[in-house]
C-alpha cells in the first residue's frame, strides 16, 4: 500500500506541477517527503498547539490551553520549537485527550468551544499578518488551493513520506509568505496541511494542485488554508479519534499535529470501541458542530459561509472531478461515500487502513482526505490530477461563480449514497449548519421546527453549562429515539413535556461542563472585546481583514463540509451532540441569514442565543466580526454590515434579558416575545430594508397552546407562542363554539380568540374562512353589527384571495348589509357591480337584490314578503331594519289611507304575523297583540267601532305618529356595553 | 434609430433640449417651458432617441447646468424611461423633476410658469397612469397614481395662496378629481371642494371656463352620487352651457349624467338629443316614463344594468319607478275618465293589479295597494286609498302633480 500510495502521490504531483505550473514547488514536495516531514511536523507543532487547546477545552486542563497561546505569542518561527511542545503534548495529549476526550464526546458543547476558540484565536493573530486586499482573491485561490494541498495530503496518507512531502508544500508556502511572525507562518504552514485537510474534508481530490498554488500563491493561500485549518482541527480531532492504532504513529511524528490528533483519537476509540467507520463519522460531526458554533457568532458572514461554502462545494463535490472520485471512493470504500467530503476521508480510515492510514490521517489532517482521494488516485492517478487541475481552477467561486451552482448536485449525490450506506448516521445538528449556510441549507428544514423550539425551551430551562449540557444530551436522546421511531417529524413537539432539570446527568457531562465553564470564564476575559461584538468588521484593522477572510473561507468551508452531513442525517450519533450544540448555536448561525433566521421561530433565534454562554457568544462575534470584514463586493458588504447590526441589537437584548432573567421559563417567554419585537424594531429601524422586502412568515410565531378554551384579550405586545393555539386546536375550538349553549357573548369572546390565533399565526385558509363565517352569523343573529362588519371585511378579503366559503351567501349579506345599514350609495353601487353573473343567480343574492329593490320603492309589503322568505340568515340583516321599515310604512299608509286601517290588516303586511299563509290563526294573536302594542308605542290611534275588529284611524294617527326611544338605549349609545348585558357576559 | 443616431448629434440634441429648458426659465417663457415637460408628448422622440445614444446624459446635465440638475437630470430619465416603455421608472423620475419645479416655481413671485406647472399636473397623472396599468401588469402594487394625488395635494398648496397663482388651483383641483374618481376616493375630493368654494381667495368666476367645466362635471357627479338633485342638476346644467360646444365628447359625458338627473325631477329629454350625443341607453328609460310602461323600465335596467352601475347611474334610475307607477295610473285615469266619467276619481285597485298582470309585473294586491299608498306619500298622486273598498279616491284637482323640477 504504501508504495501504492507513494506511487500515487509521485503521479499526482507531477500533473500537479503541470496544473500550477510552478515546476519548482511541485517537485520540492515530492522529493522532500522526508525533510519536509519535519518542518511539517514543526509546523503542525502550531497545529497542534492549536489542537491542544481544544483538546484542553475539552479535558479542561489549562496547561495545554495557556501553552498553546504562549506559542501564538511567541510568535517566532518556532514551529520546530513549538512543535517540541507540542509533540510533548501530543504525547501527554493523548492520554489526557483520551480522558479529556470522552467528556468531551458526551458534552458537544465543549468541544464545540474549544474548537470556537481554537478558530478564534487563530484567526486573530492571522488577521495581523494579511493585508485587506488580499482578501478576496486570498479566499478563492484558498479554496483552490486547499484542494490541492489536500491532494499532496492523499500521497502523504498513503505513505508516512507523503506527510513529509505535504509538509515541504507547506513550507514552501511559508517562505513565501516572508511574514516573520510566527503565527502567520504557523498558519500558513497549517493552512497547508489544514487546506489539505479542509480539501480532504469536502474535496479529497484536489489536494495536489492546492499545494502547488499554496506555494505559488502563498500568502493568500495560506490565509485561507489557515482557516481552513482551524475547521479541520476539529475534524482532524474527530479523525484521531476513530484511529486508536494511529497513536504510535503520532507519536512518531510528534511534531506534526497529527501527534495531537492522534492523542485524541486514542482516548476516542478507548472510548468508543464503535466500528472505525463510525467514529470517524462522529467525528466528523463534531467537527461539523465546531463550524457552526463559528457560525453562530458572526452575523455578516453568513453570506460568506454561504459563498465559501458555495466555493467548497464547487470545489470538492461541484466539481465533476470531485464526482469522480466520489464514484471511486464508493466503488472502493462503501462505507466512505457517507459525506460527500468528510465522509470520504474518514472512511478511509476504517477498517481498510486500519492503523496505518489512520494515522496518516491523523497525522496529516489533510491525509485524511488525502485518504479517500488514494483509491481514487489508485485508480486514476493521472487522470484524476489533470482534471483536478483544469477543474480547480474554474471551481474557485470569484473566478467562477457559475461553478457553485454545481455543487449542490454533487453533494446531493453524495448525500444519496451516504445516507443508503450508512444510514446509521444522521445528523440532527446538520440541519442547523444547513441553516446557517443559507445556500446550501434546504435540508436543513429536515429538523422539524418545534423540535428545535423543544430543545431551545429545554436548554432556556438550564441554570448552568453543566445543565445545559445533560440536558443537551438527553436532548440528543431524544431525538436519536423520535428519528428510530419515525416520529421526528411526526411528533407534536409542542406538547411535549419539559425534561425535568437534568441534575441527576452523568457525573462526566457535569465535570466536563464545570471545566468548560471554567475554561469559559478564565478565556474570555481577556479577550474581553471593546468593541460591541457585532461590530462590522470594517471597523477592525486591515491587517485583520486578510484573517477574516481567511476565517470566512474556513467557515464556510467547514459549513459545506458540514452541511452534506446535515442532509444525510448520516451521523446520528454526533448528530446528537450537533442538535444539541447546535441548536443554540444554529439558531444564532442562522440570524446572519435573512431568510433562515425568519423562518426560525425569532423566539427561537433568541433563546439559542441566551442558551449559548455569553462568553461564547463574544467570542464567536469577534471571530464573526472578524469574518465579515470578508467582503466580497461592496453591496455584500454592506449587506452584512445590516445583518451584523441587526445581530448585535438582538444579541444584546437577549444578553440582556438573559442576565436578568436567569432560568425561568416565564421569562424565556418574555424573551420570546422581545425577540418578536425586537426583530420587528430591527427590520425597522433598517432603512434600507423596505417594508415589502420583510419577510413576515419569519415572525410568524406557531402557537403550542392546547387550551381548547380561551378568553379573548386584545394583545398588548408580541404574541406568546404558549398561548396561542395551534390549528387543530383552533378547529376543536370552533366546534366547540358552534355546539356550545351559551350566550352570544360567551361565543363572541371564544370566536374572537380564535380569529386572534388564526391571526398572529397568519393561518389563511378556509379554517379562517369558516371562523369568520360562523362569527359573522353569530353576531348576525345577535344583531352585533360592528362585530358582523369586521367579520364581513375581513372575508372580502379572504374571498379575493380565492379561499372557498359561503362566498354567495355572504354576497347577500353584504349587500343587504350596504343597503340597509349604511347609506353610501357608492358602496352600494360598487358592490352590486361586484356580483358576478353567477352571483346573480343566486338565491340569497337574489332575494338581496329584491330587498334593495323593495327598500328603494318603499314597498314595505314587499319588503315584509321577503322577510319572511329570506334564505339563509338574511332575515336577521332584515331584522336589524324592520323597525325602521315598519314605521315607514306607518308613515306612509297614515298620509294615504282613509279613513281607516284595520290592525289585522296592518299585522299582516308588516310581518307581525309570523306565518301569514297557513299558521295565521294559531299565531294570529300573538301577531295581533304585539301589532297592537308595536302600533301603540308609535303613537297611532285606535279605535274599536266597526264590528268590533281593532282599527287605526289613519288621519288621527297622522298627527300623532313617532318614532319612540328604543327600549334598550343607553346613555352612551353602545347598547353592548350596558350592565345587563355586562353582568350577562360574566355570568 | 437610435443606433444611427451619433454620439455627436445625440448629444446636441440633448444639450440643445437642456439650454431650452434653461432659457424657457431664464426668460419666463411659461408656454415654452410647458412645452419642454410634455414627457408624454409624440415630440419628444427626436430627444429621447438621443437620449438612448447618449446614455451619460445625466451626467451631461449635471454638469451644463448644475443649479437645475434636480431637475433636469431626473427629467431627462423620465423622458427616456417613458420613450422605453417603462413607465414606473419614468413615472418615479419625473415625479423627483417635478417636485424639484414645484420647489422652485414656489419661490417665483409672478406665475408666468402656471402653464408649465399645468403640464407636469398633467403628465404627472397621465404617467402615474401607465405606470399602475405597468405595475398591475407585472403583478406590482399599483400606488403611483395615489402618489400622484398627493403631489398634486402639494401643488394645490403653493397655488391655493392669495395672490395670482390662485387662478391656476382650479386646474389642479380637476386633475385631482380625475385621479380620485379613477382610484374611487371620491371622498378625498371634499376637502379640496371645501377649499375652494368656502376659501375667501378664490372667486369662482376668475377661473378659466375650462376648469370651471371641469370642476362642476365632477362636483356634480358627486351630487349625484349623494342623490342630491337638485345640485346635482344645477352643476352640471352650468357645465353643459359653459362647455365648449364643439367638444362633443365633453357634452356627451356631462349629459350622460344630467340626463339620469333630469329624469328624476321629471324633465325628459327629447329623443334627438338621445340620438345625437349617442345616449340611447337612455332611450327606453325615456319611454318607460312616457308609457308608464314599468315592464319597458326594468328591462332597460336589466340591459344596461352594467354600464349604469359603473357610471353610477343605477340607483337614479332604479328610482324613477314610481313615476312610472304614476304614469301608470294616470292613464287608467284619462282612460277611466272617458269611459264613465262619474267614477273618474275612483280607481278600484283590481283596475291596477289588472293593468299590471297585463305588463307581466307579479304583484299581488296587497304589493299594488302599498305602491299607491306610496304614490300618495310621495306626493305623486293626490287623494287616498279606501283600504276598506280597495279604491283609490284621487283629488279632483291636479290628482297627478308634476315634478317641475322636484326630485320625488
């Protein structure tokens, strides 16, 4: 194997100096293996400084972490001195990183910090040594470049030599880059190995060519591959892990950060005796977990994610190239064709390799990649080089942009694989990276919301890291059993109750936690930022902008890598730790992107920020902050500017709110609802953002409240998610309305908490339809005007919008409506020139137009005819006018008619007898008696001559006919507000 | 032809559009200077073709005369947008170059740029309506010619002062009706109607004709639609004497709306006028009236019930049943009266109910007994109803009284 490799490595990078055209470099990394082993290894020295740190965050032992920065601070060219601490690290790092691992494994979120950290802080000393202006061509040759390091790095996975010779590329870079500062050239140095990595991660193939343009390039190369580094550190991390055999040769390699990784990897695999294949999976989730907590911080970068993202994909599985070598990988390696880019390296590792590509990869964290690209190269060497070559080129996203198009298809074949493969492994955390990376997120939707909204409620419940933590794993728990069930999606995770506090979780999360914590608040305050976090990067110093950059590219890079997992759902395992992590941390990743940010409940956003530790947070904004200033156009800028802005307002208002509200969860509601507002404000406040451009759906909050019962109470500030009513629920409640006994009152009050739902939920569909109609009924045959009208406009509108209903029905209402109650006749007017044909023909809409004609005429005997016959609830809209109608018609008939009237007659034609045709006897006296009494109240004069038979003496009643005072009046003109009816309603 | 067009030519054309536009202001040439703003205007293709062969002409008119480039530029983009088609964009433009000549026609005492303003009033509603036909098309909110309303609300402000520029507030009163009748806020119309019929500084009988016809058009069809008649007839009476007789089309429309009116306080047109300002629509009406004929009536009503809805007609002729009732009744009346002479004042019901089956009207008798009660009420027939005999008793003098000009 390993001459197979070195044979490979040697094809590729002969094609590889052919594709750069930089005959020098190409050559040096071949031949130099050996030597350049060495600087590798002093420069993975950094590396592994680096990766100590995390490895400390997650053992918690300062030691590390303080020797690590001592490094960076040194700054010398001390990669071989550095690297002798390191390899002594490497050493103790393995015992102690296999301690330290195993809490670390169980608590994400550490790792996920320290990695945060990791990134962080190298970016910071990066920044230094860039120039702004690199920035943007720096992060695409990055993304070329990496590839191609990654491609050396397959030759070095292959054989130990191929490490060295990766490691020459790498120090070629370094020269290049002439920046005396140690970090910078640790960077760069990693940035190689890290490109190689990185590239190994989402692209295994193009490793050789990246070297070669490292080298050429190098400075802005290296920037990028820096990040890139950083991303892979976790990764590599995640990689030793699975290769407990890699350790001896870590140690042997001591120097190279491989060494660290390998510790790592050890106390993984003693840890975790699961199948190399698996862990490596894991890992790589982790790794994954450890971008998005990057991610979260930063506001602006999101779009950066999203290009660089973009760029990875184009460059590992985008590119046609990357394809191939997939097919390859799957064809050799089954089990590797898992993640479209880590998938493939850590696969590698498995069982075939077994020990010694595993501790290639772990040496090499570009090996890795390097790893699935051998069997690829294997069977293609040359072949695989030339194209890799053509094809990175084109890949870089500036140069190219087209070429992101094509990444996704890739990654989705990827995916596709995978997940038929290996299907053990789904991600739960995927789904928030695939959020943050807008672009690559749709699959991100595959983690249902309430689900996250869940697992945001149960982490706001957290007093301390260490809760949080348990509580994160049981989360994750939770979600591995709803996935094995199938019921992830189907579950109503609304109602599913609280955890109980997670006090009684492992003893190791808590320890694990307490030490982060520790870590958490000894790190952050030095680096205490001035500045508000979310400050624009444009703030910061040119110097810094190079290290954004580059922390963009790594970012994105890591989120791409990343995201193909998410969608695969393939590693479960980590995709606990993802969910769990990256549930707070998503939510804030997702912030940066419009869209995804809106679509997640902002209630969410804001919990996940208030989860996730405050330190944290600064820390992931500086290192945003930093990634913004990674601005590929001006209006990208300036779009991330707004995005940043926007972040820090509701950052700190959920910083605020978090401080003072501690735990509980009335106040996480609160915070909800400040984060409704705040979006709000936001969005307003952003001028530029106009009104139209806001994406409402993304403040739509869904309700969770069970409640079938609820008072009406006119909301005084954002809706509460736990008290509104989801749906079904608002469904259960409207027929319960339309069974229930009580008054109209009581009805009214439930109907319009039910329309206060539907509202703040923007739920638009025929349920809404058929709520307003029943209130619209109700309040009709309650004589409640206003409450009909509000019902009546709001179904116009409905009815527009081509939501089916009682549209005919309603049609007749509103026009007898217009007709009767108010006198615009341009309303009128407008609305009879709205029937349509078919309208017209309508019963209802019929019997309307002949009200309207009976009223215009006056022909109060019409008018009363149709009373009687009104279809539907017409009759009750008539109601509301017979009065008025009646004494018209009294007015009318006193000027006309002599001498007199008999009352029957007068019962008759205005309707007090309710059944005129058949029942007129049997209901003929009640009929007749309240005519009388009706025609008494209006002042008419009766007389009993003539026969007996009641008549009305017209001329008489002439004179003395009025209208009285209704009955029920009251002083203020509101009947609904009289005691009666007041007293009525509570009772 | 644009492509023909040489940058050279292209920009003298321009440059020579700008210079007239800036000596049309220098010298106070207010009829010139209208002229230069008709975006709209078939003329101005020869500059909107240089226009397009220059496309930095912004700049150019930034830099030949940087004191007006508010409103220069914007107009230029208005006039190229418009000769593209794209009538938002030079809708938004031009509404920037009008309010830029608003702010400047407000600081010149004399109001020798009343034309001009006039013109950019008019192109302003003319363009925000093609572009809300634009934006409707593309599935857009169509708001430019309520933008348009509100700035020509700011125009009417700086001409409602005291002062000479009073005389050109009317003008703009009338594009705002128009625009407000177009988006159906008629009811913004009052306060401007407010304005300018209680404010002390107008004296209606300064405005130009034009206006005047225009504004009593529009404030008598708002009399109509409050079915105030009377008004509503004294208004556009006044419009249809003072419009140009030539304008047919303006005398057609204003009749279209005085007729319904006159209808209704019982004047009927002659039929030749019908005929000649095509206005048959209203002919059956016409002799429904006549005949008593209520059957003619409704069918009229149910053929063109379309087109008197959306003019706003519908209900003043819905209501003109009752004189056809009325005429109904007068002629069993004369007929009665001829055939026995004694009972002429006594029309039993079953006469009418008879009459009105014979129309194919279904009305039973107590349906026919309410509408003569009503008649009585209204003061169209004289007399009572004997509810006890079924008979209707008419006055002996004057049983069916006239409208004369009465609204019923």
């Amino acid at each position: 194997m390993a001459s197979h490799v070195a044979g490979a490595a040697a094809g590729s990078d002969a094609p590889h100096a052919e594709v750069v055209s930089m005959g020098q470099i190409n050559p040096s990394p071949c031949p130099p293996l050996s030597s350049s082993h060495q600087p590798w290894s002093s420069a993975s020295g950094s590396v592994t400084v680096s990766w100590n740190n995390q490895v400390d965050k997650a053992s918690q032992d300062t030691v590390y972490y303080d020797p690590q920065r001592d490094v960076s601070v040194a700054g010398g060219n001390q990669n071989v001195g550095s690297s002798a601490p390191h390899a002594a690290q490497s050493s103790m790092g393995m015992t102690d990183a296999s301690h330290s691992h195993v809490p670390y494994s169980s608590s994400v979120q550490h790792s996920y910090n320290p990695v945060e950290y990791a990134n962080y802080y190298y970016s910071y000393p990066q920044a230094a040594n860039d120039s702004s202006v690199q920035q943007g061509a720096n992060q695409h040759p990055g993304a070329a470049y990496q590839p191609l390091t990654s491609f050396q790095n397959s030759g070095s996975y292959i054989d130990p030599t191929s490490n060295t010779y990766y490691n020459a590329g790498g120090h070629q870079t370094v020269p290049g880059y002439g920046s005396g500062s140690y970090y910078y050239q640790n960077n760069t140095w990693d940035s190689g190995s890290s490109g190689n990595n990185y590239a190994q991660s989402y692209q295994n193939y193009s490793s050789s060519d990246t070297n070669a343009l490292q080298s050429s390039t190098s400075m802005p190369a290296n920037s990028v591959p820096y990040q890139q580094q950083y991303n892979q550190w976790p990764y590599y991390y995640n990689q030793s892990v699975p290769s407990a055999s890699s350790n001896p040769v870590t140690g042997k390699s001591t120097a190279d950060n491989v060494a660290v990784n390998t510790p790592a990897g050890y106390s993984y695999p003693s840890s975790q005796p699961p199948p190399p294949g698996t862990t490596s999976w894991k890992i790589n989730s982790v790794a994954s977990v450890a971008p998005p907590m990057q991610a979260p911080g930063v506001s602006g970068p999101q779009n950066q994610y999203a290009n660089q993202a973009q760029d990875h994909a184009n460059q590992a599985p985008g590119v046609p190239w990357s394809q191939n070598h997939y097919a390859y990988q799957a064809q050799a390696y089954p089990q590797k064709t898992m993640n479209s880019n880590h998938a493939p390296l850590i696969n590698p590792e498995d069982p075939q390799r077994t020990v010694d590509p595993i501790g290639r990869s772990s040496n090499t964290l570009s090996n890795h990649v390097s790893e699935n690209f051998q069997p690829n190269l294997q069977g293609s060497m040359t072949t695989n080089t030339s194209s890799e070559s053509k094809i990175q080129i084109p890949t870089n996203p500036r140069i190219a942009p087209g070429f992101s198009m094509v990444i996704p298809k890739s990654e989705k074949k990827n995916l596709g694989p995978d997940l038929s493969k290996k299907p053990a492994y789904v991600s739960v955390s995927m789904p928030t990276n695939d959020a943050k990376a807008t672009q690559v997120g749709p699959d991100a939707r595959s983690m249902p919301f309430s689900l996250r909204n869940y697992t945001i409620r149960n982490l706001n419940r957290c007093k301390d890291d260490a809760q949080r933590a348990a509580c994160r794993s049981i989360m994750e728990e939770i979600t591995r059993k709803a996935i094995a069930d199938g019921t992830l999606l189907t579950k109503n995770w609304d109602t599913e109750p609280l955890l109980p506090l997670p006090e009684s979780v492992a003893g190791t999360t808590e320890a694990s936690s307490a030490n982060h914590s520790s870590l958490f608040s000894s790190t952050p305050t030095p680096r205490k930022r001035v500045k508000s976090r979310w400050e624009p990067a444009v703030d910061e110093k040119v110097t810094n902008k190079v290290e954004q950059i580059a922390k963009g590219l790594v970012n994105s890079n890591i989120h791409n890598s990343f995201e193909p997992k998410n969608r695969t759902g393939s590693s479960w395992d980590h995709g606990k730790f993802l969910q769990s992590h990256q549930a707070p941390l998503n939510k804030a990743n997702q912030r940066p992107a419009k869209k995804q940010k809106f679509t997640s409940n902002p209630s969410q956003i804001q919990n996940g920020n208030a989860s996730s530790d405050s330190d944290k947070e600064q820390d992931l904004t500086k290192y945003y902050a930093s990634a913004t200033a990674l601005a590929n156009s001006p209006e990208e800028k300036k779009r991330r500017e707004h995005r940043s802005k926007r972040f820090e307002r509701s950052q700190d208002s959920s910083l605020r709110s978090r401080n003072s509200s501690a735990n509980k969860d009335a106040i996480a509601n609160m915070h909800r609802r400040r984060a409704v507002s705040s979006h709000l404000g936001r969005t307003y406040e952003e001028g530029t953002r106009a009104v139209e451009d806001m994406d409402w759906d993304a403040l739509t909050i869904k309700g969770t409240c069970q409640e079938i019962e609820k008072n009406y109470l006119r909301l005084t500030s954002a809706p509460d998610p736990s008290i509104v009513r989801p749906e079904e629920v608002l469904e259960k409640a409207l027929a319960m309305v339309e069974t229930s006994q009580k008054n109209y009152f009581y009805k009214c009050d439930q109907l319009k908490s039910i329309r206060q739902d539907l509202t703040v939920q923007r739920i638009q569909n025929e349920l809404t339809v058929k709520v307003y109609e029943t209130h619209a009924r109700l309040a009709m045959q309650a004589g409640d005007l206003p409450e009909y009208n509000q019902c009546q406009s709001q179904l116009k509108r409905l009815y527009a919008e081509g939501i089916k209903g009682c549209y005919f029905e309603f049609s007749a209402y509103n026009l007898l409506c217009v007709m009767l109650h108010s006198n615009n006749k341009r309303d009128l007017l407008s609305s009879m020139a709205s029937l349509s044909k078919e309208a017209k023909q309508d019963a209802a809409v019929k019997h309307a137009l002949a009200v309207h004609a009976a009223v215009l005429s006056g022909n109060y005997v019409l008018f009363f005819k149709l009373y009687k016959k009104a279809p539907n609830l017409n009759s009750c809209l008539m109601d509301l006018h017979v009065e008025r109608m009646r004494f018209e018609a009294m007015k009318c008939m006193s000027r006309s008619y002599r001498p007199t009237v008999p009352v029957g007659y007068v019962a008759q034609i205005l309707g007090f007898l309710r059944t005129d045709s058949e029942g007129c006897t049997a209901d003929g006296d009640d009929g007749l008696e309240e005519c009388e009494k009706w025609l008494k109240a209006h002042g008419t004069v009766l007389s009993g001559d003539n026969g007996g038979e009641l008549q009305i003496d017209m001329k008489a009643s002439s004179a003395t006919l009025y209208m009285p005072e209704p009955e029920n009046a009251v002083a203020h003109g509101d009947a609904s507000l009289a005691v009666d009816d007041f007293l009525a309603r509570t009772s | 032809m644009a492509a023909y067009l040489s940058m050279g030519e292209a920009h003298r054309r321009i440059g020579d559009y700008l210079s007239r536009v800036v000596d049309a202001i220098s010298s106070s040439d207010g009829a010139a200077l209208a002229s230069l703003f008709a975006v709209s205007a078939p003329d101005s293709t020869l500059l909107s073709d240089a226009l397009a062969a220059f496309p930095d002409f912004p700049r150019l008119a930034g830099d030949r005369f940087p004191h007006l480039a508010d409103l220069l530029v914007p107009l230029l983009r208005a006039i190229h947008s418009h000769s593209l088609q794209r009538f938002a964009d030079a809708y938004s433009s031009f509404e920037k170059a009008a309010n830029a000549f608003l702010q400047e026609f407000r600081n010149w005492e004399t109001p020798w740029a009343m034309e001009a303003m006039h013109t950019v009033a008019l192109e302003i509603r003319l363009l925000a309506e093609k572009a809300d036909r634009e934006l409707a098309m593309t599935g857009k909110n169509p708001d430019k010619l309520q933008a348009a309303g509100s700035f020509l609300m700011k125009v009417f402000g700086a001409l409602a002062v005291k002062g000479p520029k009073r005389i050109g507030a009317l003008y703009v009163t009338c594009q705002l009706f128009k625009i407000y009748f177009r988006l159906g806020t008629v009811n913004l119309c009052r306060s401007v109607i407010r304005s300018i019929e209680t404010a002390r500084n107008f004296d209606f009988e300064d405005f130009p004709v034009k206006d005047k016809v225009t504004y009593m058009y529009y404030t008598g069809r708002l009399e109509v639609f409050n079915e105030n008649f009377l008004v509503a007839d004294q208004k556009l009476t006044y419009a249809l004497m003072h419009c140009n007789p030539q304008s047919e089309s303006n005398l057609r429309r204003i009749l279209k709306f005085l007729i319904p009116v006159k209808l209704s306080i019982g004047v009927l047109p002659k039929r030749t006028l019908l005929e000649r300002y095509n206005l048959l629509e209203y002919a059956d009406v016409m002799t429904s009236l006549k005949r008593g004929d209520l059957r003619l009536l409704r069918q009229a009503l149910d053929r063109h019930e379309d087109q008197f809805l959306k003019s706003g007609v519908y209900l003043v002729l819905e209501k003109l049943e009752l004189q056809v009732y009325q005429r109904l009744v007068k002629k069993i009346h004369i007929i009665q009266r001829q055939k026995e002479p004694a009972k002429a004042h006594q029309i039993k019901l079953g006469v009418v109910v008879k009459a009105l089956k014979w129309l194919e009207i279904d009305m039973d008798v107590d349906e026919v007994e309410c509408i003569m009660a009503c008649l009585i009420y209204k003061n169209l027939i004289k007399g009572y109803f004997a509810h006890k005999s079924k008979v209707l008793v008419l006055s002996k003098q004057d049983p069916f009284p006239k409208l004369n000009g009465k609204p019923v």
